[in-house]
C-alpha cells in the first residue's frame, strides 16, 4: 500500500516538473522550415509550428526558440549548454559524436545541384559528370557519396546565410555548381530573392536523407529525446510534419515545380 502511494506520488511530481519545464531550441536559417521572421520577433517556420503546436504540448514543455544561427554556432551552443536542442540537421559521424540523435526523424531531403542558366550542364547521372568540377557547399553538413571522389573539389562556405554566399560564388564563375541538400528549402529560398530565373535546378539520382531535432549529451538531454520519440514517433505515423509542408508548399504555389532530371 505504502508503495502504491509512493509511486503514485513520484508520478504526480514528474509531471508538475516536466509542466513547467522549457525547452530551449537553437534554430538555423533553412526556410519555409526555420526562417528569420524579423529583428525582436520569435524565428518561425514549418519545424517550428510542429514543435510548438504538436510536440510541446504532448510532452507537456514551454519551448523556446532563439536564432537563426549559422549550424555551427548553434551546434556550438547545443554542445556548451546553451540551448537543450537544435532542429533539421542531418546525420554525420561528427554530429553523431558530440550530440544525441532520436530514433525517430522529422522529415526526408532531396539533394540537387544548381547551376547558371546558361549552362552547358542540363542533367547529372553518375560520378564522372562532375570531374573537373569546384562544387560550392555548405560547412558541416551531409555530402552525397555520389560526390565524394578526387576529382571533385568541394569548396565550403558558412555563415547565417549560407546559400546567398554560394550563389554570389555561382555567378562569379567560382565553381561549376552549388550543392543543396534540401531542394524544397532551395526552392522557396530562390523564389522569396528573385532567384528562380536566373539557375536551373538539377536533381541528384541519391536516395533522401532525413534531418533530426538533435539534444545535448546530458541526462536533460536524454529525457528530452525519449520523451520526443514517443511523441514524434506518433506524429511519423500520422504524417502530421508533411502534411504540413504540403500545405506550405500548396499555398506557396510551387506545388508543381519540377527540377531538371
């Protein structure tokens, strides 16, 4: 009986801690997912919707956001405490070292590659296509396998803004292509600049990659991500996240853009 009552008890105290308890996320510049909504405003996006709508309140959290941040300032933070998570990140042996992945994703990601309009390049099949090529991509993140040969020089950039850096190298004549790992992102992302006709778009013949809310390696840490799977995990099920993307990306008009094959 005594046990009874005590168990009872600890569980009655979990959930006032875990009520009151604020989940504190650093977020990256990758719209319609994670976007700069303005100087002083809250960052918002598709990412952002999902885990203050649907994930905090079934883990029963305040969550708040804070950024955007280039990744390795937010990974940075992640690691030093600063913030219990970072969200949309990919898997890499660097990352799976420092940080803890979930065991359930938030979404899949297509690669392509982007190239100036007048290009000679209208597809990319195989490796050897890309020999001789300088390919402008972001630090620290996934690259393709598909790209990964000597004959390829990928040639890093960082930054909050990342992608305008690649572009303004693009257009210099600094490299053949820039690589993007997230071509619904890219999209919107060359749509909101006044991008769209002045590069193509090809896409890449690899297989997607899911991105993750990554935590801290601390025992908050831990509790955060088992509690974010068994809500996550549900959420999957439900395609509740890309629903919402395929809602964002009806409204948007893009729902019938096609990239180059």
């Amino acid at each position: 009986m005594h046990r009874m009552i005590f168990i009872t008890l600890l569980f009655i105290y979990s959930l006032q801690m875990h009520a009151g308890e604020t989940v504190h996320i650093a977020v990256i510049n990758l719209e319609p997912f994670l976007t700069d909504e303005g100087k002083g405003k809250t960052p918002g996006g598709i990412a952002v919707d999902y885990w203050r709508d649907y994930i905090a309140p079934q883990m029963d959290v305040n969550v708040e956001f804070s950024g955007p941040y280039p990744i390795r300032r937010a990974e940075y933070m992640l690691k030093n405490g600063e913030v219990d998570a970072v969200m949309q990140l990919t898997k890499i042996p660097s990352r799976e070292k420092e940080f803890l992945f979930p065991e359930t994703h938030l979404t899949g990601i297509k690669s392509c590659l982007v190239v100036t309009k007048d290009s000679k390049t209208i597809n990319v099949s195989k490796t050897e296509d890309m020999y001789g090529w300088t390919i402008l991509f972001i630090d620290s993140a996934y690259v393709p396998e598909m790209l990964l040969h000597k004959r390829i020089n990928i040639e890093k950039v960082s930054g909050t803004d990342f992608r305008q850096v690649q572009l303004k190298m693009l257009f210099a004549g600094r490299g053949e292509a820039m690589l993007d790992i997230n071509q619904v992102s890219l999209l919107f992302y060359l749509r909101n600049r006044g991008y769209l006709d002045r590069v193509r778009i090809i896409s890449l013949p690899v297989k997607p990659q899911n991105v993750y809310t990554i935590f801290s390696k601390t025992a908050k840490g831990m509790n955060i991500k088992e509690r974010f799977d068994q809500v996550n995990r549900k959420g999957l099920k439900e395609r509740i996240f890309e629903k919402m993307t395929q809602d964002y990306i009806k409204r948007s008009g893009l729902e019938n853009f096609n990239a180059e094959k």
